[in-house]
C-alpha cells in the first residue's frame, strides 16, 4: 500500500496590520423625544390642556388670550409639551407661541 502523501500549501507571508486608527470622539446622537398627544387617555390632570381643544393664555406676554391648542413647537425631554402653538378666536385670529404650563383648559365660545 502507497501511503498518500499530502502537500502543505505554502502560506503567503504575513502582512502587516496597519496601525490602529484613532477614532475621533463620536458624538452621542441625542436621545429621540417620543411626542405625547394630549388628549383623554394621556394628560395627566384636568389642568393639561388637550390637543385642538380651546384653552386661555394664564401668564406671559399674551395673558388673558384665549384660542385653540393647534399644535406642539417644542418638547420636554420625557415628550411633554414644552411650548405650543395657540390660534387665537379673535378679531385677530393669530397663532401665538406660549408655554405649556402658561395656558389653561377653557370652555369654548369666550372668555
């Protein structure tokens, strides 16, 4: 019996590893803000104001204001609203930028 013989492949010369690269600092993607829609099921008393629901400007620049709730300009971080957007049910009817906390719940058809 002819013992077979197996031939190593010679290996290739190793390569040299490229020197690590440093990494530059990466930024920390901020956190996404996941939005609450106010409404029934989500607010958290009788205070918030719900979405699309007439409300009256309690503090600031426009107190005394009264309008609808249309829309959220910025966030809290837990997705609270922050500032929101008031469309005003007046001779002007203007939309009026306040904070969340400055607006309260209001009957519709007045002040």
């Amino acid at each position: 019996m002819a013992a077979a013989t197996k031939k190593r492949a010679k290996k290739a010369p190793a390569k040299k590893k490229a020197a690590p690269r440093k990494r530059a600092a990466a930024k920390k993607a901020p956190e996404e803000v996941v939005p609450i829609h106010v409404d029934d099921n989500t607010r958290r008393s009788d205070l918030d104001v719900r979405n699309g629901h007439f409300c009256r400007v309690t503090k600031g620049e426009h107190e005394g204001r009264y309008g609808v709730f249309t829309a959220v300009s910025e966030l809290e971080k837990d997705g609270w609203p922050k500032r929101v957007i008031i469309t005003t049910r007046d001779a002007e009817k203007v939309n009026l930028v306040v904070d969340y906390d400055a607006i309260e719940p209001a009957e519709s058809g007045g002040i």
